[in-house]
C-alpha cells in the first residue's frame, strides 16, 4: 500500500476549505462532470436504468468470478501473453520488479492506473533504480511536483495553471507560461522522448473481457496507447474484480464508464489488448504481462455485505456528485482512492478503525449512488461500515470506534422506551433551558458535552408542555 | 509447474463465494449471452442495409463527429481522395523537424491512392509500415521493425484505413495485423484515416456481433490489439481547459469514399 496519510483527515479538510482555488476548481469540476454525466445517462437510448442492468451484469460476474477469471488467463496465455496471481501488493510489484530487471529497464512509463498508486509501485521502481514516468498530463504534473493524485481521473485538479507554469519552468527548464496549450505541447515533447527510450510500459486495466482474452484500457491524450505500444514489455496490472465475462457485456459497461467517467459517448482512444506482438506484425510489445491483484479483494468479496463494492469500475462519477469531496477534495481521504468510492474501499482494503473518519465523514445523501454507472448503492456500504465501528467486529478486526457514544445511545434507547423516563427528562430540560442564554425564542447556548451544537448556531428551546400532555388534556391549539 | 500462483488464489476466490475451494466449476451458461436469432438479425440488418439507410448512417457519423473535432470529408473515390491528401500535406507544417514525410499502411485502399505519385510534386516521401522479409531470421526482422519505427516516429502525417467506423460515437475500429503499424495513428502528429462508406456501421452492438459471429470477420477475431479511435487526443489537466495533441495526434481526419 502507498503511504497512507488519512490521520490527518480532520486538518486537511480543514486546509482544502480554506484554500479558494481548489475550491472553485471543486465547484467547476463538479458542476460540469456532475451534471454532464446525468445528462449523459439520460441521454442514453436506454435511459439511465441501463445502469440497473450494468449492475446486474456486475453481479453475475462477481458470483462467478473464479470461472470468469480462469476464462479470462486461459485465453490471454492461448494468445501468449503471461498472467501473474498476485496475493498482495508486495507480491505484484516484486512481479513487476523482476520482470523490468530481466529486461535490464533504466526508464519505465505509466499510463494513469489507480492499482498501481494502490501498489506503491513508483516508489519501489524508484528504489530499484528504475526511473518511471507519469504519462498522463495529470499525473506527470503531480509526479514533477512530487505530490499525490487528488482526482482519480483529473489527477491535478488541485493545481492552478499558475503553480504548473512555474513547476514546468523549474522542472522541465521551459520559459514560464501559463497558457494550457503551451503547457501540454512542453509536456508532449518531454513526455515523447520517454515513451520511446523507456523498455516497459505499465497500465492498469478498465474492464477486461473473459471471452476474448482482452484487457481493456480507456484513455483522452494517448498516453496508455504509447506506454502499451512503443516499449518492449508491457505489463498491466489490474484488481481482480475488473473483468466482465462476455463482449456484448462490454457494450453496456464501455459506454457506461465513458459516460461516468467525463460525461463522452466513448474515450477517444479504446484499447483492447490480448497478447504481445506476433512474429510477423510491425509493432506492439515482444512481452505481455498482465497481473492480477487481490490485496484484501478476496475478503470483500466473502463478505456478502460488501461484496458489492466490487462491482465499481473506478470511473469516479461519485466523486463528481459527492458534496463531501466537493468541499474537501481528493487530499483529505489520505489515499488515490478518494470521494465515496474511497470512503467505502479503503476502509475494507486498508483497516476500517484506520479509515474511520472516511465513512463516517461522507453525508449518506445517496447522490452518489445516482451518479454511479453500476448504481452501486454506496450509502447503504458506509452504513454497514458504520454498524461495525459502533459495535466492533471480530470478523474485520474492527475495535469499537467510541464507547462513550455506545454508552450513550444505550441509555438513550433505554430512555425513549419508557415513557415516564423519558417525559421525566424532558421536564428537567424544560426547566434546565430557563437558565441559559436566549436570543428571540432560541437557545444561544447549551453546556457542555452538547456545547458543540451552539457553537455555530441557536437551538430551538424544548416546548413546556409535551405533545402528549397537550393530546391528553385536549389542549390542541 | 504453475508459477502464477493461479491455483491457491483462484481457490480462495471460490471459498470466499462459498464454494469447495479446490474444485473447479463449471461455466453454467455464464458465457452463453445473445441469442442465435437475435445475433442473426443484427448481422442482417448491417448486411441488407438500403442506400437510405447507408446516408442515414453516414449523416449520424458526421453528426457525432463534429463534437469531438473529428473531421469527416465524403470524397468520391480514391483520385479525390488522394488529391485531399496532397492538399492537407501543403498545408500543414511538421510538428518536429522541417522534413515532412509521410508513413501508412499496406493497405490495399491505401495502394489505390497511389500516394507517392499524388505527393511527387512537393518531394514528401512515403513510408509503408511493411517488414520487408529477405530472410525469416529474427535478427533481420528486428532490424526492419527498428527502421519501419524509424519511419513512423519521423513521420507528421500517418494514413491508416480501419475496420469499421461506428457512427453512434464517431470511432474508428481498428484491428492489427502485419504490414499496418499501431503506431501509425499513435505517433504522427496527424491521422489519417481512409474507409469506405460500406464500412460504417451504427454501434457496439453491431462492432461485437461482427467480430464474434459473422463469418468473415469473426475468422480473425478481435486480433491481439483492437483499438477505437474517437477524434484527436485530448487533454484537460491544465485547469479543466481542453487541449487537442496531448500525446496522440492532434487532428484528425477520416476519409470516407461512396463509390
């Protein structure tokens, strides 16, 4: 796993709200994707219940997984290429190690892949003494400036066209300029010298398809096609739940992640790769390696409450929805896996007590689910992830998140399920609240533990009389 | 020896299912998706389409095309085709070095252009992306496919042709096979692309159908890289501004012939 800094949830968040840039880039980019893709749903022949199908789709595949990846390595091997089972990260990047050393590597390039951020794999390319480069604008912005993805598919959405101006001026020694096209032309060339010299090319995968033996890689600028195409070795990673058995199912999970994904009707460049270069073709990778990646996946998915999560394809449509991630951008959820996707994934993949703050930061308003091609119904998963914080479970590891506030809704349901109890209490907080600040009919304040209530607004004041005594004495006015 | 570890992850996969985890599962009809009949009718209607419904077709493509800065140029047959070409190529300036020069397929549409003749009078030479095999040994090829890549890199303008052109999403589809270089419509500044209108067909629905069923198309399968290309690479990392040539050409142009 990638460093991990999801400690500082709380005084990031803090950090995102009090920086105006990414706030306004938050609001475009939720503005624009989010409702594009809605439009785009919509838009479908279908309508937007083809996501409900798309989700059925993802169901029967996940129940099947371990015919349809057989399927899937029996044909990419009848097509030469090399399958690797990875247990864990440690075990797919030292596949991955050793496969760049065989081929005596110095430059490896990276179309974007979120397993690959999962894995940690630049820093332990880094390590070997393997340069590996971003190809993606996004992320070759972030990987110069030595920071983290914070958009799973606009990497740099946190960056001004300023801070890459001054970042391509002092890293890659062009004249200053901040005018995007100058900045992607500079990039293109720079990035062009790697894509021909590196000797491997890694990607992740979109969706594969059993049927065929095929990989799938969507991308804008190109850059999984060069880093799949010009090196000698290719080497795809992917999670192992990204895999659809049949083609036709492709017809409706491509179109729904095109769309999810940046509102298109396609990806401008869709790539399906089933082996490498035969004997007589031009071009394309002498070696094919794909990698499939477990990582904690295998317990997700014996798990049937949240088994569901498997069925996301990472199009980060919900990130695009989420009014959570909308205020405190990807940096907060310490991790690439951000937004709802993240709130839910992480804890399952990385411990639920380490990523408490994520599940319990997001709002349950369920725009998500609406925004989500494979309506993946995500609040239902975080309250489940909830449930186990509030009451531990042995099964994840999960220790009780807080046992004051279990102590505390225990007496409170042994309270309001008794009637004299509870009107007793209700009396004693009419004549408590005589005693403390008003402001017009409000309370302005409330001691302590509740003080946190007041702080930044008034409180309706509890009624003298209760709507049962007033029922009871017919004083129903 | 299995050195993928395939076994005990598989196994675990189907214990977390439910199921005995070292005995393996049949596919239960888990791969049999559309029916015979309905397959039937999609490969009909491609093939008995009427010449109103080719123009539809062709209209749709042009329609879908236009937002995503794809050009689309309807020229008769190859001269006129051919004489675009030369045309684009005298106006358009190399993005790399000052020579201009050309690389393209093998093709049998493309030969028809007979682009080293359309292109004599402004001295741009032509490059065919073929392995030239005077002897089958592996250390010859390598050298060819060193200087075919050559080629392609110093090349501006690459014309490829295509499989099919699905009109719903204005994508070009794209199979490998020898003597047609991926990185023709990768690496040059410019793609360019040469179909006939027969070629256009409406979706992925139709593409998937094609490929795995009709009996012509399907003999090859999807190849070992089957690519859509849907307009010019694009990019929008700067501030969410949109830039075309992020790594893959910047235009580009699909010709399409009706005669």
């Amino acid at each position: 796993m990638s460093e991990i800094t999801t400690a500082d949830y709380i005084a990031e968040a803090k950090k995102a709200l009090n920086n105006p840039v990414l706030q306004s880039a938050l609001a475009d980019l939720q503005n624009r994707f989010g409702r594009g893709t809605a439009l785009a749903y919509r838009n479908l022949p279908e309508g937007p219940d083809l996501r409900l199908k798309a989700h059925d789709i993802r169901s029967k595949t996940i129940e099947n997984l371990d015919v349809v990846l057989e399927t899937l390595v029996a044909n990419i091997r009848k097509n030469g290429g090399q399958v690797f089972f990875a247990n864990d990260a440690e075990a797919a990047v030292d596949y991955c190690l050793a496969t760049a050393r065989r081929h005596n590597v110095k430059l490896a390039v990276k179309g974007k892949s979120m397993v690959s951020e999962e894995i940690g794999l630049n820093s332990a390319l880094i390590g070997a003494g393997i340069e590996v480069t971003e190809t993606d604008l996004g992320e070759y912005i972030i990987q110069l400036a030595g920071e983290r993805p914070s958009h799973i598919i606009a990497p740099a959405i946190h960056k001004s066209r300023k801070d890459i101006g001054n970042l391509f001026a002092d890293k890659i020694r062009i004249p200053y300029t901040d005018n995007p096209p100058s900045l992607t032309r500079a990039a293109r060339k720079a990035l062009r010298e790697k894509f021909l010299a590196a000797g491997i090319g890694f990607s992740g995968c979109n969706i594969a398809c059993a049927e065929t033996g095929h990989i799938v890689t969507v991308s804008n600028e190109g850059n999984i096609r060069m880093s799949t195409t010009m090196p000698k070795v290719h080497v795809a990673i992917m999670g192992m739940e990204r895999v659809a058995a049949l083609l036709e199912d492709h017809d409706i999970l491509l179109r729904l992640l095109c769309r999810g994904a940046a509102a298109q009707n396609m990806g401008t460049y869709v790539s399906y790769i089933g082996g490498p270069r035969y004997l007589q073709q031009v071009d394309g990778p002498d070696e094919f390696h794909l990698v499939i990646l477990d990582n904690g996946r295998s317990r997700i998915l014996a798990d049937e409450e949240f088994r569901e999560m498997l069925y996301c394809i990472r199009c980060a449509a919900c990130l695009n929805v989420c009014p959570v991630y909308g205020k405190i951008g990807g940096h907060s959820y310490g991790h690439p896996y951000s937004g709802p996707v993240g709130a839910v994934v992480m804890p399952l993949l990385a411990g639920v007590n380490r990523f408490k703050d994520l599940c319990q930061g997001e709002t349950l308003c369920g725009a998500c689910q609406d925004a989500c091609p494979v309506n993946i119904d995500i609040p239902r998963l975080l309250l489940a992830l909830r449930a186990k914080l509030a009451d531990g479970d042995a099964g994840w590891q999960v220790s009780r998140a807080s046992i004051t506030e279990k102590g505390v809704y225990t007496l409170w349901s042994w309270i309001v399920q008794n009637r004299r109890l509870y009107d007793f209490f209700l009396r004693l907080a009419a004549l408590g609240q005589s005693f403390l600040p008003k402001n017009k009919d409000m309370l302005r304040w409330l001691p302590p533990p509740m003080s946190g209530w007041t702080r930044g607004r008034d409180i309706q004041p509890v009624a003298g009389k209760s709507f049962m005594d007033r029922w009871r004495s017919g004083d129903m006015d | 020896m299995d050195t993928s570890n395939q076994a005990a992850f598989i196994s675990r996969i189907r214990s977390a299912l439910g199921h005995t985890p070292d005995r393996q599962r049949p596919a239960n009809g888990l791969f049999s998706g559309r029916s015979a009949s309905e397959i039937g009718r999609i490969l009909e209607r491609i093939k008995n389409r009427t010449d109103t419904e080719k123009k539809q077709l062709l209209g749709r493509l042009i329609e879908m095309a236009e937002p995503i800065n794809l050009n689309v140029i309807v020229l008769k047959d190859p001269p006129s085709v051919a004489a675009a070409i030369a045309d684009l190529i005298r106006d358009k300036d190399s993005e790399w070095g000052s020579q201009k020069s050309v690389a393209a397929w093998k093709h049998p549409m493309i030969e028809s252009l007979d682009l080293p003749a359309a292109l004599a009078d402004q001295n741009v030479p032509v490059h065919i992306t073929e392995l030239k095999e005077n002897d089958t040994a592996e250390t010859s090829r390598e050298k060819e496919r060193k200087r075919v890549r050559k080629h392609v890199v110093d090349s501006y303008i690459g014309v490829t042709s295509a499989d099919y052109c699905m009109a719903e999403t204005a994508s070009l589809v794209i199979r490998t096979r020898p003597g047609q270089a991926r990185s023709v419509s990768l690496v040059p500044s410019i793609h360019i692309a040469v179909i006939h209108a027969d070629q256009i067909i409406a979706d992925l629905k139709e593409l998937y159908a094609l490929i795995q069923w009709d009996p012509e198309a399907s003999a090859e399968g999807l190849t070992n890289c089957m690519t859509f290309i849907s307009g010019p690479s694009k990019t929008a990392d700067v501030e969410a501004t949109m830039v075309h040539g992020a790594h893959g050409p910047r235009e580009v142009y699909v010709y399409v012939m009706t005669d």
